[in-house]
C-alpha cells in the first residue's frame, strides 16, 4: 500500500513542519501559509492532507504524545534497577536535551491554545498524572518506598515537579541546567524511598 | 494633580479590561478592537493611553506583578509563626482562589506570547525564583530547617512545585483541587524542616 504510506508520512512531514514553525514563531505565527512553505509545498497541497488548520493541529498533537509514549514504553522494558528505572521515565517528561525541550515547548504552546478552544475534538487526553502515579506505584511494587505515605499526594507532588522544571527550562533557559532537574527529580524520589539511598 | 492620577487610573482600567479578554479568548484573540470594546471606549480613545499595543502589553504585565508583590509584602509584615507564614507566602503564587487564579492565567498567557518576542522591551523581570529562595532562607534564619540541606536545590524543588501546580491549576481545574495544592505545599515544606513538625 504505498500510496496509503505515501500519504502518513506527507502527514507527518507537515506536522514536524507546524512543530519547527511554532518553537520558532509562537502558536500566535503557525500560519497555513507558514507552515506550507516550512514543509515545501504549496497552501492546496497541504490543505489535501488536512482540510483544516484544527486538523492538522489535533493530528500534530497526538504526534507529540505518540513519541514521548513510544520512549517511555522502550525504557520501561529495559532492565534498569528500579529507582534507576524510575528516574529514567521521569526524566522523559522533562527538557533535559534538544529533543525533549523542542517537544515540551511545541506542547506548552498548544495548550496554551487548546485551553481558549473548547470547540475543539479530539485533543488527545493528558495522561502525564495517571504516568506519574503509575511510575510511583511502580516504586512501591517493588518494595522501594517509605511505608505510610500519602501516595495520591506524592503523585501531585511529583507531577508538579516535573511540569514546573518543564516550564522553568522553557522560559528559563540559561538559569536551569540539565543536571540541576535530574538531581531535583532524583533527590525527590529518593526523599520518599526507604533508608533514603544516597 | 487630578489629571495625572485620571490618566493612570484610565490605564489601569484598560489593562484590567485586558485581562478580562485574555482570561475569555487568549493571547490571540487580544486584539485592540476587543481590548477597547471591554473598557468601553473606543480604540482612538485607547491609542491616547497606549500608542503601542506593546506598551499596553508590558504595562498590564507589569500591573500583575505589582498586585502580587503587594500581597506578599502585607503578608510578610505580619506575626504569623515562621512555617505557617512560609506556607501562606508561597501559596500567594498558587492559585488557590479566583483572584489568583486569574493572575496566574493571564501570566502563563503572557509568558507564552512574550517568549517568542525577544524584541520586547520592558517585560518586567521574573523574580519568583528568588522569592521561594527568600521563603526558604527565612526559615533557615529562623532555625526551623534541618542541617545539611543543599538550599538551592531546595529552592528549586519549591519552585518547581509552585509552578508545575499552578499550570495544573489551570489545566485541569476539575482534577486538581485548592486542599490538595496547600497539602502539597505544606508538606513539600514539613519534609525539610527540623523534628519535622505534624
């Protein structure tokens, strides 16, 4: 089925096109005619492959959290000892490098619009709390973390977290290191862990 | 001076309908035609005040910033004992009721529009970082945190936290409640003091 192929990747191709667009313009400036001449091709061409600028908005989104998923899959099958492991998957949510930083950037802008259109279907569901919980249940399985904690509140806790260094690195860039977010997300799971591993 | 504290009550008018129109449409739909609209004048009228959309921009930025600094200083001349007025202090930046949370939503709004505008002069400085950093070194001077604490990471943690929960906040209102983020923040600060105080 190559036209069928064909057709997928031309979507993505404007996709990542839209995502180059809005780190470098804003959502304010991801124009059709933008991200049209971003991809190399013309304002009909495009229009043939979303017949909408929600479109290929709602599609560009759910492409965002289709890779972030895909890492996370691949390492939560990885062998790592667990609090490693917990780490890890945290630390694919937060912009300690290029590619991480240019997703979370491409996502805090359409939120930021999403959150003004509530006409709009078909946004995929933000599932980065229940992903937290589960990667702190995930330390309690494993017989990692301090009896008697409130885990719904460390879960809130971790999750503003990780979002809140997102958001410093975003708009903080030259104040906040790479390695200054691993070690507040490393230090902070292994605040409630048993006999606190050093 | 009647005519000088009119003009700047008028500007302070029109930066309040500014916020009322980027808290109902975002930053995009902020356009002077609706700004004007919303203070119930005309858009002749609003150039008098602000020849510049930019200036009306850095100057309702500005009046946010204001609003919360003022805050935090009533807050911090009173008796309350050091912890609960640390608590209270941070839960300033949290939005925890309507008021807050309005401030915080046009804040993100800005933040989000200004950080593709790197020619725009006059954005006033974010000085929240500092702010958790004084909280926490308030309580170090008051002898309530225990010893050996790296402060800036902890400010950092503290900061995270603030923030990651008030993109929540205003993300998923339903989900996330005004109880939950004074726990969190309470207990983010009960897990880094001395004895930890119940």
């Amino acid at each position: 089925m190559p036209k069928i192929v064909d057709h997928e990747e031309q979507r993505k191709r404007i996709a990542e096109a839209m995502w180059r667009v809005i780190l470098r313009d804003g959502m304010e400036g991801a124009t059709v005619r933008k991200i049209a001449a971003e991809a190399g091709m013309s304002v009909g061409a495009l229009r043939h492959y979303f017949r909408q600028q929600d479109d290929l908005l709602v599609y560009a989104m759910r492409l965002v959290n289709e890779r972030v998923e895909q890492r996370i899959l691949r390492l939560a099958r990885t062998n790592l000892p667990p609090l490693e492991k917990a780490v890890r998957l945290l630390l694919e949510v937060v912009p300690v490098d290029g590619e991480r930083r240019a997703e979370m950037d491409v996502w805090f802008s359409f939120m930021e619009h999403v959150r003004h259109r509530p006409d709009l279907e078909g946004i995929p569901e933000n599932r980065l709390h229940l992903f937290v919980s589960q990667v702190l249940a995930y330390l309690q399985h494993e017989g990692l973390l301090e009896e008697g904690l409130d885990l719904a509140l460390e879960a809130e806790r971790m999750y503003a977290i990780v979002d809140g260094l997102a958001v410093h690195a975003l708009l903080e860039p030259e104040r906040l290191r790479p390695e200054t977010m691993e070690e507040v997300v490393r230090t902070s799971l292994r605040r409630i862990c048993r006999n606190r591993p050093q």
